[in-house]
C-alpha cells in the first residue's frame, strides 16, 4: 500500500470500521447517490471481505473501483467513483 489518501479527496466517507460483511456494501449501495457523478466516496472498513466486495459491487453496478489505500490509523480505505 502506499501513502495515505488525503483526506478531501472524497466527497462522501463511509465509516464502516468495526461492521461485518455485508453492512460496508449495503450502507455503499444506499448512499453513493448521494455525491455527483464524478465524485468519489471512500469506505473505510475493517471487514477483510470488503477487499473483494467493494471492487465487486463496482463491476456489477456500474461504478469505477479506484483502489486501496489506509486511513491515518491503519484501517484500508476503499475509493469508488460514482459512473452513473
């Protein structure tokens, strides 16, 4: 992994640290209409499924994975871009 993301690059941060496979999807799937097509969301979890789930959901819905990286305090952070 490689540096920590600053912190205003995403629009919308869901903080899904502590919450099990599939609450990181689900809350993902209920609110990245909230940001403008363009615009990033960052889910921070602590779910290890979340590394294949996020990049899954993407594909299947149609938004753009842009990758892995950590949080300040070690927790990966996963950024999605909203297509549609």
């Amino acid at each position: 992994m490689s540096a920590p993301f600053p912190a205003s690059d995403a629009t919308l941060e869901l903080d899904c640290r502590g919450l099990r496979c599939p609450v990181p999807i689900i809350r993902l799937g209920k609110r990245y209409t909230e940001v403008a097509v363009g615009e990033l969301i960052a889910v921070v979890a602590t779910d290890v499924a979340a590394r294949v789930d996020i990049p899954a959901w993407c594909r299947m819905r149609g938004q753009e994975y842009v990758g892995e990286d950590v949080a300040a305090d070690g927790v990966p952070v996963y950024r999605v871009r909203r297509l549609s």
